[in-house]
C-alpha cells in the first residue's frame, strides 16, 4: 500500500484531501447534520497511516464529540436535538471504521 492507494480509499469513502504533507494528510466531508469535518493523520507510511487511524478510532469518544455542541444546540447551524448530534458523531465513527475497513483490503 502506497499513498496513492490510501488517497483512493478516502475517495471511496467520501473523504476530500485538504492537504498533503511529507509526514501527514488531512482530510474531511459534511456530516450528515452539516458539520464540516476533517481529521489529521500520519501518513508517512502505509503502516503509520493504519496506526494512527486505529488509534483514532479507538480513542473516538462519543460523548466528547456531542459535548462541544450541546451549548450551541439550535445556534448557528448545529442542531437542537441532542439525538441528531448523538447520530451525527456515531457516524463519525462508522467513517472511520469504513476508512479503515477499505484501506485494510488493499493491504
């Protein structure tokens, strides 16, 4: 696996590039409640890249998502309902783990 393989993996799971580093990539999309979205990862090797990517999803709080939105709720874009962000950063989560799941096939 390569960086050209990894880029096609974002694309097939939606991601757009934001940028491009030696050492790191970063990239993001609209949630499902219109958050824009983006993450920064290593990616100076395949196996860094899988690395941080694991860790990340394995550090991915819920919780901590949806409590930097609950005092916004109703304001400027976010939602009034805690269910929907709850919704929103799960999602989050099974993007990562899809990521995950469609960089691993080309293993």
């Amino acid at each position: 696996m390569n960086k050209a393989t990894i880029k096609k993996a974002l694309e097939n799971c939606g991601f757009g590039i934001l940028s491009e580093e030696k050492d790191a990539i970063e990239f993001g999309q609209y949630t499902p409640c219109g958050e824009d979205w983006y993450e920064r990862l290593e990616w100076n090797s395949a196996i860094k890249f899988l690395a941080d990517l694991q860790r990340r999803i394995e550090c991915f709080d819920v919780d901590e998502e949806i409590e930097i939105w609950v005092d916004m709720r109703g304001k400027n874009g976010v939602p009034s309902s805690i269910k929907s962000l709850l919704e929103d950063a799960e999602w989050k989560l099974e993007k990562l783990k899809e990521l995950l799941k469609e960089v691993t096939k080309w293993k």
